[in-house]
C-alpha cells in the first residue's frame, strides 16, 4: 500500500493596509484552488521605504523557515519592482496585482507575471467571498486611484480608479449579514472616489443609502479612510444622523499646513479640514475621528510643522496615524529639497506625543461608563467608535461592558 503524504499548506503572509489583508484571504483560496501547496505567498506594501524593507525581510525569513518552499511575491511592491524582487536568491516567482487575484497565475510557471496595472478597467470579481468571520468583515468596492499626491506611490502599484458596481456590493453586504456577520467595513483604496467610474458617476452616499436600505439586518456598517474633499452631503448625513453608521471615521488629511499641502497636491486645505471636523463633531457629538499624517515632509520648516502639531487639537482628532516622510523612488516629493532624517524622526516624535495625549483625552471620557462592545476574538473587542477594549476571555458577540480604567492605549472592561 502506497502511504501519500498530505501536501504541504500554502502561507499568504500579508503586509500593509487593511485592503492588502482582504485580498489574502482570496489570494489562498485561489492558490488553493490552482492546488499549489508548499508555498509561501508573500503579499507586499510599497507605502513607504520602509514597508518595502519589511517586505524583503519577511521574504528572507520565510526561505529560512521554509526551505524547501515556493515563494511567491506578490503586492504593491512586487508590482512596482517586480524586477527587483525577482533578483532575490529566495523568490520563486513575481505575480502583479492583476495576476494575484487569477487562480491559473498561480499554475503558471512565469517567474515574472506583472501586467500594466494601469490598463486594468475593472474590480476583481471576488470581493470578500469566503470570509468565515461573524464579528467584522471588510468589503472592497473599489481599487487604484486617479490622484497623483507628490508623496505617494501606491497608484503605481494600484491602478487607476475602479468602482465595484452598487448592485454588487449591495448582495453580498445582503449575504453576510444574513450570515450573521455583526460589522460590514467598506474599504478602498481611495473609498470616497467610488462610483466616478460608473454610469451616472453616483456618490458614496448613494452606496451607503443603499446598503443600508437593502440590508436592514445588518447591525453596524463602518467606513475605512476618507478623503476629507470628496465627502459628499449625503454622506455626511448617514453618518452623522443614522445609528447603524459607525460613529468613527478616519480622514485621508495628511498634514496641516497649507503651503505643504498645495506641494502635496492635497486638494484640501487646513480650514476645510478643520471646518469638516467641526461639522462632523457638532452633528453627532460621539462620534470619533482619525487621520493620517505625514511628519517631515520635504521643505517643511518648523513653522509648517508647528501648524501640523495645532491641527490635531483643532480637528479633536482621537486616532493619529504618524507616518515619518520616506521619499518613494518615481514620486516627485523624492525629488523636492529633503528634511534632514534626524529632525524627520524628530518631528515624527513630537507629532506621536501630541497624538499620545489626544488618545489618553479620548480614552479618558470612557472610564466609569456602560456601553457595547463587540468582541473580535477572545479578550477583545471594540467600541462603535473603534476604541479597543481588553476584557474577559469568556466574553463574545455584542456585550455590555463597564469601562474601568484605560492603560493609554487599550480601555479595561468588565461585563456589566
């Protein structure tokens, strides 16, 4: 009798955003369906120099884990220097952001598989299917982007703007609330721009009316990165006035100087940031706000950056997202005068602490009081406004929680 080994799993170790996390998990079924096994599918963030650092470094660790492994890399990376990636002694192959999504990509034996991002017209297909999670799933309605930011790469690596269509989003939000999923998260690369693509250019509004219209069972529908600009009114007023809107958004502001912002081409300024804050916090008090934002940008002067430092007070930001400046080869802010890298780290420094003390203010309002939380996994859970919460390992689903105390990160609960 012949004795047949099991094959060997496919790993998807995933870098970056939220977006690149949804889409391994179609990326391992997809291998899984071309029936490769013993491999490792390494799925790359080119944001910033140094998630392109980590990317090599997680490829390297998997050949020494993993010897005798297929590694594949694919991402934002691979896509923009697949050729680079290909050079590396530990990679098998190079799939394009296009490629990763196709299960006969991964029958293919091409080293290098990277189509033109660029001429890619369409949303893949696939979505969130086969996600088995019941407490928060993200949902892709669109990819790439139109904008050329002087700081950013990723629309080289992602394409031109796509929109997922309204009819489609709208099913399968239907499907997995009927699942039983608690929290739907509609994510993209730039989320606002969707539906421009589409007949009659609808607005995010109209996809959120929708959802929220059709899908009456679902519990919570929450919304990833916005960009400040392109929040349209109807938008604005889902968000602010209907209880199954999350209250919580995180804002695409990047800095907050208006000079850096115009060498950013931002298309916002710093009032129109501050003033959408205003509005937003005045209509729905509870509500929790975050942001991106970017600390020694290329001729910045300390005066710019102090202007950065007031905004976090001025927006009532809870959530910052500090990202040091890393100069992207193929951007034009690589080619602007450059900050010195010790005052880079120094800014970014500063921009964490203030952004430390706004946290503790907002942790702070919490303490002694009873709300709900959904629990992710054993031990923790979220607030509707995404404050995390440590709590009893025993706890699940939506519970009601007595907040005690807070550690400057993380709230203490306890059920109530």
């Amino acid at each position: 009798m012949t004795v047949r080994s099991p094959p060997l799993d496919v790993e998807v170790i995933t870098l970056g955003c939220r977006l690149n996390a949804n889409e391994s998990a179609a990326i391992k079924r997809l291998a899984q369906d071309a029936a490769l096994s013993n491999a490792v599918i390494v799925n790359t963030c080119a944001v910033t120099g140094e998630a392109v650092r980590q990317a090599r470094q997680a490829i390297r660790r998997a050949r020494r884990e993993r010897p005798g492994a297929e590694i594949i890399v694919t991402g934002c990376a691979a896509q923009i220097d697949p050729h680079g990636f290909a050079g590396m002694p530990e990679v098998s192959r190079v799939l394009g952001n296009a490629e990763k999504i196709r299960s006969e990509a991964f029958r293919e034996g091409a080293r290098v598989a990277v189509s033109d991002i660029m001429a890619i017209r369409e949303m893949a297909p696939h979505l969130a299917e086969g996600h088995h999670e019941r407490t928060r799933v993200y949902v892709q309605v669109q990819n790439g982007c139109d904008h050329r930011c002087t700081f950013c790469i990723i629309p080289f690596g992602r394409g031109n703007a796509r929109s997922a269509p309204a009819g489609d989003v709208v099913d399968q939000v239907k499907r997995l609330a009927s699942d039983g999923v608690a929290e739907i998260v509609l994510t993209g690369v730039d989320l606002t721009s969707w539906g421009a693509d589409l007949p009659g250019a609808p607005k995010l509004g109209s996809l959120v009316a929708r959802i929220l219209r059709y899908a009456p069972n679902l519990p919570m529908l929450r919304l990833s990165s916005l960009d400040a600009i392109e929040i349209d009114e109807q938008l604005f007023e889902l968000v602010t006035q209907h209880d199954r809107v999350a209250p919580h958004l995180h804002l695409s502001l990047q800095h907050g100087d208006d000079l850096i912002l115009k060498r950013m081409k931002r298309r916002h300024s710093r009032k129109q940031a501050v003033e959408l804050c205003r509005r937003l916090k005045q209509a729905r008090p509870e509500i929790a706000l975050g942001a991106d934002l970017i600390a020694g940008f290329p001729t910045e002067t300390e005066h710019n950056f102090e202007s950065q430092l007031t905004l976090v007070d001025e927006c009532a930001l809870s959530y910052v997202h500090v990202f040091p400046f890393s100069a992207r080869p193929g951007a034009p802010a690589a080619r602007m005068p450059q900050v010195d890298r010790r005052t880079v780290r120094e800014r970014a420094a500063r921009l964490r602490q203030v952004a430390s003390v706004a946290l503790n203010r907002h942790l702070d309002q919490w303490v002694g009081k009873t709300t709900t939380a959904l629990v992710e996994r054993a031990g923790a859970a979220r607030l509707p406004d995404f404050t995390p919460v440590r709590c009893g390992s025993s706890i699940e689903g939506h519970a009601r929680m007595r907040i005690e105390s807070h550690d400057g990160q993380t709230l203490l609960g306890v059920l109530a």
